[in-house]
C-alpha cells in the first residue's frame, strides 16, 4: 500500500470514528465512558457539549481526506491537536492516578498513532508531485 493511500485511510478512519464517537457522547453523555459513574448534571453537560466538539474535529478530518492533494498541514494541525489529548491524559494520569483499561488503551494508540500520522502528512502531495 502507498503512503498516500494509508494516508487517506487513516483520515477516513480518524474522520468516521470521531464523528461516531462525538455523537455517542452527545447522545448518552456519561454512560459512553468505559468505566465512569454518574458524575451529575454539569459534568454530563460537559461531557455532551466535548462530544459535538470532537464530532466537529472528525468533520474535519473528512474534510482534510477528501481533498486532492491531502494538505499536509491541516493533516499536521490534526494530528497535533490528536497529540494534545493524549497529553492530557497522560496528565491526567499523573494527578489522578490510573484510569479504566479502556482510557490507557486510547493513550497508547493515540501516542502511536501521532508519529504515524505527521510521517504521512506530505505522502499525498509527494505522490502527486511524481
């Protein structure tokens, strides 16, 4: 497989995922956390209005795999922001001490995903240029 089709299937990917799991927060707000208890009204509110964000944030990854070429720097804003969350968990880690299996989960592939990613900004635009 090109670089610049794993490219485009990781956005894809990234793109119908977040978008998926965006709108299962903002549907069933706490209960879509593996693990979490009921936290009350301004926490599930909180919850609710993050998942229409990160749904926001996986248009925009189909947005970016849509275009022809793939910009690589919206690819690259993408996946720093994806990086800042994993960093937020690992923060979380450090003051709040070790979260549900499925959190730990999500910040592995988050932090592999990351370096991944940022190699495969620019295959889409070099395989174009060729």
């Amino acid at each position: 497989m090109s670089r610049a089709k794993a490219l485009r299937g990781l956005a894809l990917a990234m793109g119908y995922a977040c978008v998926a799991i965006g709108l299962l927060h903002v549907l069933v707000g706490n209960a879509a956390i593996p693990g979490a208890v009921s936290a009350g009204a301004t926490v599930d509110s909180l919850g609710r209005f993050f998942g229409a964000i990160f749904a926001g944030y996986g248009l925009a990854w189909l947005w970016a795999a849509r275009q022809s070429p793939i910009p690589a720097a919206a690819v690259r804003g993408l996946t720093a922001v994806f990086l800042l969350g994993a960093l937020g968990r690992l923060l979380s880690l450090a003051v709040e001490g070790r979260p549900h299996w499925f959190q730990l989960a999500l910040a592995a592939l988050e932090l592999a995903l990351f370096p991944l990613l940022f190699w495969l900004a620019d295959a889409d635009a070099e395989a174009r240029a060729d």
